[in-house]
C-alpha cells in the first residue's frame, strides 16, 4: 500500500502598503516566493487608491520580501515576512540610496 501523498495548498498572501509616491512612482515587491528566482523578479504592485497599494502573491510556504520604491530603492531594515493566507500591512516605509 502506497504512502498517501502530501497536500500543498496555495494560498494568497495579501501586501498591502500605505504609503503616498509622487505621480509616476511605483512600489514593488521582491522575495523569496517558491515559484522561482524571485528577489531578482519583481513583482508590481497595484496602486488601488491614493497612498493604498496592494499584491497578491501565491504562496505555499512562509516567504521572506521587502517592498521596493520604483524598483531601485530597497526597503531599509529587516525582511518582511509573509504567512500562506495572510494580509500583511506595511506603514512608515523608509528607502535606502541605492549602491
């Protein structure tokens, strides 16, 4: 008799971010998602309303991100840390100058 086979079960991990960008500006986020190379893949977040944005990443295990301004500014401090089927709310981000 064979070993019954082990279940993953994806689920969203919501980002929010507060945070007001001047009009052309972007946030994105980086981490270490399950499904590639991602803290060299961003992925955009979607800006839902003024100062409120928002991604959703699939997630089968707990991830490690930081949020990016523009895409070349990092996020100062400590990774972030993301929990299958959680909302995660970012307040008071501060950007390190890129190197």
């Amino acid at each position: 008799m064979r070993a019954p086979e082990r279940l993953h079960f994806i689920n969203p991990v919501r980002i929010i971010a507060y945070i007001h960008a001047a009009p052309g500006n972007f946030l994105s986020i980086r981490g270490d998602w399950p499904d590639g190379d991602n803290w060299k893949k961003p992925v955009r977040m979607t800006l839902v309303a003024p100062g409120h944005w928002e991604a959703r990443i699939l997630a089968v295990q707990t991830a490690e991100f930081k949020v990016l301004l523009d895409d070349v500014l990092w996020e100062s401090g400590a990774n972030r840390v993301a929990v299958p089927g959680s909302s995660v709310f970012v307040h008071n981000l501060q950007f390190s100058s890129p190197k």
